[in-house]
C-alpha cells in the first residue's frame, strides 16, 4: 500500500525566522529595477522583504556580526537570501553595479545614490512632461486616474516645492 506524504510545513519560515533559503522565493516582486521607476520598485521590494522579516538587512539595523560569533553563519545566510531578492529584482544592466557588493544593505545604499536621488532635475522634467502627455483615451475613468496619481507622487518624491497660500 503506497504511502501517503503529507505536505511540509516550515515552522521557522511561517514565523518569519526562516534559516532554509531553500524554502524561500527567489522573486518577491514583479517591478524590476530600471533607470526610471526607482521609486515604485524600492517600495514594493521593500514591502516584500518585510513580508518575509529582512527588513533590518537593508536598513542597517541587522549588522554583521564577527566572523567568530556563533550567529555569524545564520547571519550570512539571512543576508544572502535579501542579496538574492535584490540581484533578481534588478535589471540586467544594473545588476553589474551591486553584484559584488558584500551586504545586502551596502547594494541598498548603492541603488538608493543611484537612482533615488530627489531633485534630479531631468527626471523631475521627464516626468512632468509625461503628466502633461498623459490622455484619458480608452482608459475608465479609474485607470486614468491611478497614472495620473502615480506620476503625481513620483512628481512629490522628487520635487519638494513649498506652496503658500
């Protein structure tokens, strides 16, 4: 008579602890990195990495620990995996940037001078240009508006004019 396998559950995993890299998605989000959508892609990865209990890696708030530490190992592991989430939410072209960087919060920090700088002058252009090109057409009203929404915050990301009134 054939057994049957019950399926595996990670305890460790479903806790937010997870030591198995194994049992982990390589992808956690869809967005990948390009030269124009930092603001979209860092916070949907973001979101994805504290879905899964990294967040500390790439806000510098889990630094390594000493190579002799006994938490050293899970430590390298942990940072591996959110160096893996990063590596594969990148663009091709600009994985060669952070590809040897030794933590995942030093390829953060690389990609946030990169592309995330606020008040870049060409992109505040690029993107009240497209605000200005952007038509309703055949969009519903609710599509149209969700792009003009997103183009409006990446706007206010980038741009901090003070209003008085």
């Amino acid at each position: 008579m054939a057994e049957e396998i019950a399926p595996k559950t990670d305890v460790a995993i479903d806790a937010g602890i997870a030591p198995k890299s194994e049992n982990l998605l390589v992808q956690v989000t869809p967005i990948r990195l390009t030269k124009d959508n930092y603001l979209s892609w860092s916070a949907a990865l973001e979101i994805g990495i504290t879905s899964r209990g990294r967040l500390p890696y790439i806000t510098g708030d889990k630094p390594a620990p000493s190579k002799t530490d006994p938490q050293w190992a899970n430590w390298a592991l942990e940072d591996s995996q959110v160096k893996v989430w990063i590596i594969s939410s990148v663009s091709a072209d600009i994985q060669s940037l952070i590809l040897r960087k030794p933590t995942s919060f030093e390829m953060w920090n690389v990609l946030a001078r990169m592309y995330g700088r606020k008040k870049r002058v060409l992109r505040t252009y690029q993107i009240k240009r497209s605000i200005y090109a952007l038509k309703q057409g055949d969009l519903s009203v609710a599509s149209y508006y969700a792009a003009l929404k997103t183009k409006w915050e990446e706007l206010d990301y980038h741009v901090e004019d003070n209003w008085d009134c």
